[in-house]
C-alpha cells in the first residue's frame, strides 16, 4: 500500500516509507504510567504521513531510517492523519547507514577467470544497485509541523 492510499480508521495497513524527520522522544502519563512518545515523519513516492511511535519503537526509528509498518493503524489527530502500529501491528526499520554505499575497496591482485562477464556482479552489487533505484524518488519537503 502507497502512504496517498491512506484513509482516517483504516486498519490492516502495511506501509513502508523512509523517516525524513523525528521528533524529540518526550515522556507522557497514560493511565498511571509513564510512557515515552516520539513521532517520525514517513514518505514514499506517493506522500508523507506522520508515524506515532510508542515506548521502545522511539529508540528503534532514527532519521534516514527506512521503515515498514504491519498490520497497522490509521488515526487522526487535530487533522492529520497519523500512523501507527496499535496492538496488533508490528515495525521493523532498517537502519539508514546500512543502506549506504560501501567504501571503496583495495584493489585485488588480478585473477584469470574464464567465467562470462555477466556472472561477475556480487549480490552486495546488486543489493547496492536496487537500493540506488530505489532511493531515486524525488518528494519536495513540506513542514513538519
């Protein structure tokens, strides 16, 4: 599902988008108990959304981070929609330097190798080549806030 396909009260949402911008993690009373509250702004190609992150999903998102929402949540608080992973959904996020080219390696000895040149691409190139592509959509930024 694409972040513009989001309606308010929607449940069963899987998103996956890239964290553009986090919010401080701040400390909230809920029902007796203090809980640490942070909110992510999240796009794709399609869009940005705001993602509430509760307790421990505060210290797994950072900037730059790309995130993929399960079985999710869509709200709406003072307008905007927000969401979130609720009871029942899960997050997983992919940390934004393991999507960073490697660096450059040291030049090998050379090797004769009688193998076409098409077989000589790694899966790490590949991977590499995939997340460039993927990486290429352009969103203007709009206000956080």
């Amino acid at each position: 599902m694409f972040i513009k396909d989001l309606q308010p009260r929607q449940t069963n949402v899987d998103v996956e988008g890239d964290v553009v911008e986090m919010s401080d993690v701040r400390e909230v009373s809920k029902l007796g108990k203090q809980i640490r509250v942070a909110t992510a702004l999240i796009k794709d190609g399609t869009g940005r959304v705001k993602l509430s992150l509760w307790n421990e999903q505060t210290e797994k998102v950072k900037t730059g981070d790309k995130v993929k929402v399960k079985n999710g949540y869509v709200g709406e608080f003072q307008g905007e929609l927000q969401l979130t992973t609720g009871k029942f959904g899960t997050l997983e996020a992919v940390r934004g330097e393991e999507k960073k080219e490697p660096e450059a390696q040291q030049p090998q000895p050379a090797v004769e190798n009688k193998a076409p040149k098409e077989t000589q691409i790694t899966s790490d190139e590949l991977e590499q080549e995939e997340a460039n592509s993927e990486d290429s959509l352009d969103v203007e930024e709009e206000d956080f806030n």
